[in-house]
C-alpha cells in the first residue's frame, strides 16, 4: 500500500514536469516565431488592421517613437514586435 501511494506521487509529479517542459518549449516556439518576423512584415500584417498602411515617409524618427507607442496599444502588440515596427519605419523614412 505505502509503495503503491509513492508511485503515485511520483507519477504525479512526472506529469507535472511534462506539462511544465511542453508549457517552457510551447513558449519558445512563440518568440521564435516573433523573431522570425521582420519589422516590414509585422508592419505589413498589423498596421492595415484599422486604417490604411501609414507609409514610413509619414513621419520623423521621434514622432514615429509616439505613434508606434499609441498603436502598440491599439493592436495590441507585444514590445518585442513594437520595437521591430518602430526600428522598420525609422529606417525606411
Ligand atoms: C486596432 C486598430 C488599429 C491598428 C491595428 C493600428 N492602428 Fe493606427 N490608428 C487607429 C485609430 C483608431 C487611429 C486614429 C485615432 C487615434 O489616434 O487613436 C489610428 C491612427 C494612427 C496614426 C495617426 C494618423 C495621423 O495621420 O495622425 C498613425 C501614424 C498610425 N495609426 C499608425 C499605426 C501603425 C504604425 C500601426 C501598426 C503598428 C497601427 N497604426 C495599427 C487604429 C489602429
């Protein structure tokens, strides 16, 4: 009876180390997917959402800072993905 119990707890926390390896590795596969992505082509993707693509030429590097800021929010980007758009539209402007 006391080793069935323990095999118990030990199969428990197996399964917990699995899930928390798929949940770490599953993470991974996210980012690496972010970082596969260009700031053009995240720019491309997000920004035609609500309104027409803003071309980079728009605006100035600071100004771009604010915008890039204002909408990270609206499009819900994370700041990986806001910092890509932003470092695009100030090269390409
Ligand atoms: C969820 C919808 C949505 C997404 C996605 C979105 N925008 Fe916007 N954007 C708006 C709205 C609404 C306005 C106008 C009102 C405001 O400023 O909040 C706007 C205004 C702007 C303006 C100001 C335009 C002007 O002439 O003053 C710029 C620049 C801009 N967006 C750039 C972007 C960029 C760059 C992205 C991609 C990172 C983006 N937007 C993604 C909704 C969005």
């Amino acid at each position: 009876m006391k080793n069935k119990r323990k095999s118990l707890i030990y199969s428990g926390l197996g399964t917990l180390i699995l899930f928390a390896l798929i949940f770490l590795l599953s993470n991974c596969n996210v980012s690496n997917e972010i970082k596969a992505k260009s700031g053009a082509q995240l720019w491309g993707e997000n920004c035609l959402r609500c309104h027409n693509n803003p071309s980079p030429e728009t605006f100035s590097d600071v100004e771009w800072d604010v915008a890039v800021m204002h909408m990270r929010i609206r499009a819900n980007l994370t700041d990986e993905e806001a910092k890509k758009i932003a470092k695009f539209l100030k090269t390409a402007n």
